[in-house]
C-alpha cells in the first residue's frame, strides 16, 4: 500500500510546473496497478507501516481513484481559462491522498486526523473555483458543520483508548455497555458526513456553489467517508446499536422520503441532484443500522453506485452550465433541442439514477430492501414510497429539462467535445460492468 501513497506522493510536483495531462494520466495508471492488487478478505491485508486495505476499503480507494480522475478531465475550463490550474491540482492531489489515507488507516485514530484533514482542500476547491459570492457562506455551512460534529467523536474516541488502550481496528472489541451519549457522539460526525436528515443543510448549498469537481468529489467520494466510518466504529457499538439503531434508521427513511417531495418543487439542477444524494445516503445508512449481511453489503454497492451515477449527472448539469450560463430548469428546457447528442447521456444517466435494470444501483437498493423490510416490515410502505417518488422526481428533471419550448436566449444547437463524451462514457460503463461481476463480488 506504501507504493501506491508514494506514487501519489510523487504526483505534487507534477502539479506545480503545469503538467496537467500528466496528472490525469498518473491517476488512471494508478487506478489500473491498483485494480490488479485485488482485495477480497474482510481481515485487513496489502499491510505497509500504518496502512492496508480490506474489500471495503479497497472498493472505495478504487472509487476515489477513478473520480479524482475524472474530476480532472471534468474541470478542463479551469485549464485552458489558466485560472490558477497549477493550484487546482495540486489541490485535487491532496485531497485525494487524505482519502487515500483515510480509507487504508488501521486505527480509529489516524482515520480520524485524515478524515478531518480531508475538509481543508474540498474547503479550498469551493472557496477558490466555484462560481457565486454565497461559496463563502456554503463553505462556512460545510466547516462549521463538520468541525462541530468532530469534536465529540474525538472525546469519545480518549474514552476508549483510556479504558481499552488501543485504537488499532483489528484490536478493538464490542464495548458490552449500553451508552447513549457515547454511542451518539462515536457516530454523530460520520451521521453529518453522510448526511443524515436534520443534518443535511450543508449539503445542497456546498453543491450548488462549488465547481463541477468539488461537486464531483463531494457526491463520488466525500460522502461515503461517513459511510465507511460507520462500518469501522459499529464494530464497538454493537450493543448500543442494538438498542437506539431504531431512531436513526426511522429518521433517515421518513427523511428520504421528505425530501423526495422536495425534490419534486426544485428549480436549480444541481440542487435537485444534491438532495436525490441526501435521500441515497439515507438508504445506505438505513441499510448500515440493520447490522444484517444483507445491509452492510448493499450499502457498499449503493455506495459505490452511486459515486459514479451523481457524478455523472453533475458532469451532465455543468455542461449545460458552461453552454446556457444557468442551472435553472424553467430557462434551460428544450434541451433536446439544443444538444441533441447530449440527451441520451441524460436519460441513461437519469434511469440509472431512479435504480433501472441493469444498472448498480438497483442490485444495491434490492439488497437494501431486503434488509431493511426483514427489519421491519413497515419499512415496505416506505420503501415503496421512495421507490416511487424517485423515480417521479427523476422524470421531472429528465423532462423538464430536455422537453418543452426552447428558451428563445439559446438558438442555435451544439455538439458536445470528444472528452465530455469520454467523461460520460466512464461513468456509465462501470455501473453496467460491476453489475455482470456481482456473482464474484457476492463469492
């Protein structure tokens, strides 16, 4: 694992005398040696000093490869504009050696500097590259949320190691004691991350107000940050969890289905996309909380689905941006019009989106209904809610925005380049490849 940190390592200097491409191409050399190095054991393995990997931990590093990536090929604007490109990659970089790290550390403790560190360059990239004044107070919403929540997590964590004396994953055992507030405070930063309903108010607004990377990274991989903490700290809380699991579940589903209401009134395009994130996340964590085999596999493949299936769609709202300079739906409807060859990549995109066969997301959300309905059986009305109203607030945005009179401002229609179509391209393809691998995957 050091090898593949000292790679990226070596990737910084690149940054700073202009090699774009070559970033971008380290990167998919990266992910490729990295594939090879195949994880299928839920014992840490691949062990270097500090760090190693799992078959979670190695799907989600895959993950945050191929989005950071794919971040790079999205923000082309910001290279051939000059505006501070060196920078920006530098900035992209880091931030994925802190996922890198965070996701390959085998203790509680290192997991959470890096996860915390993680928040300094997406901080960064919304500040210094999104598009209107209100990034300021987004950004603001984006720290201090994350920042209040840490803190709590961090005291809890100096319990432990004070009455265990050890952080080390593979070290640690279930805490047999049944403490709400230290069970609440373990949790509470990754429930924010996620984030869980009551604490979703970050979320839209960082999105709407970072570029297309931020957006890209924060929907791909900085959420799923929360979800993989979750898998490492209910290890200890198994007890706790057994007797309070019941409120967060019950939150984060009637939350999705709120919220997929409010999807339905949205005018702004990556607003809508945010939220459809909050309801997605609610599931995965639904999905946590059951402690089921079901559950906790699910959740990683809705997890990973859904990285490639929101970042696409964000890729999908930014080319729009760049042609119309709006994200409004009422102003960029006729779309089919104006782009005819984009229009396909938004309605694959978009199916994929509300869980269509063959695509991931519904291998993960069938999964997710088995374990959340064996729960409770209540959960089935919910579910079918959700279900519903997904797909209802998907259709919306396919069809208002690429049907109905042009918006008289854009007259003329416009092909796309060759690299938004690649960038499209690698996003659908891995939802249809992983899905022909599930019978390995599930081995």
């Amino acid at each position: 694992m050091l090898k593949f940190f000292l790679f990226s390592l070596f990737l910084i200097p690149l940054s700073f005398y202009g090699y774009w491409w070559l970033v971008h191409f380290g990167l998919f050399i990266l992910m490729f040696l990295f594939y090879f190095c195949f994880v299928s054991s839920y014992y840490f393995c691949n062990l270097s000093y500090f760090i190693g990997c799992d078959v979670i931990s190695y799907s989600l590093i895959l993950l945050s490869i191929f989005i950071c990536g794919l971040m790079i090929m999205a923000s082309e604007s910001i290279y051939l504009s000059k505006y501070y490109s060196n920078l920006f990659i530098y900035f992209v970089i880091l931030l994925f050696l802190f996922l890198f790290l965070s996701f390959s550390s085998n203790s509680l403790i290192l997991f959470y500097l890096f996860f915390e560190s993680s928040l300094i360059p997406t901080l960064f990239i919304i500040f210094g590259w999104g598009y209107q004044p209100e990034r300021l107070q987004s950004g603001m919403y984006f720290l201090f949320y994350t920042l209040f929540s840490s803190l709590p997590m961090l005291i809890s964590m100096l319990y432990f190691y004070n009455l265990f004396g050890s952080l080390t994953f593979s070290l640690m055992f279930s805490f047999n004691c049944c403490y709400f507030f230290f069970y609440l405070w373990m949790i509470f930063s990754f429930l924010v991350k996620m984030p869980m309903f009551f604490v979703h108010v970050w979320l839209p607004s960082a999105h709407v107000e970072a570029p297309i990377s931020g957006s890209m990274i924060l929907a791909g991989v900085l959420l799923k940050l929360g979800g993989y903490g979750l898998y490492r700290v209910f290890c200890l809380l198994i007890v706790s969890g057994l007797s309070y699991n019941f409120v967060l579940m019950s939150i984060s589903l009637l939350g999705g289905l709120i919220i997929s209401l409010m999807c339905i009134r949205q005018n702004d395009l990556k607003s809508l996309i945010a939220y459809s994130s909050v309801i997605h996340m609610g599931l995965v964590l639904g999905g946590i909380m059951t402690f089921s085999f079901w559950g906790l596999f699910g959740s990683l493949v809705l997890m990973i689905a859904h990285g490639l299936c929101s970042s696409g769609l964000f890729c999908l709202a930014n080319i729009v941006y760049e042609r119309l300079g709006s994200r409004s739906l009422l102003i960029i409807s006729g779309l089919v019009n104006f782009m005819p060859t984009m229009s396909m990549w938004w309605f694959l995109l978009s199916v994929y989106n509300m869980a269509s066969p063959p695509s991931l997301n519904l291998m993960g959300e069938v999964m997710l209904f088995n374990s959340i309905v064996s729960w409770s059986s209540f959960n089935t009305y919910i579910f079918i809610f959700m279900s519903f109203f997904s797909a209802a607030y998907t259709l919306y945005m396919y069809s208002y925005g690429q049907h109905g009179s042009i918006y008289s401002g854009s007259f003329s229609f416009g092909v796309g380049y060759l690299r938004e179509y690649l960038l499209l391209f690698l996003h659908w393809f891995p939802l249809n490849l992983i899905i022909f691998m599930s019978m390995i995957m599930f081995i």
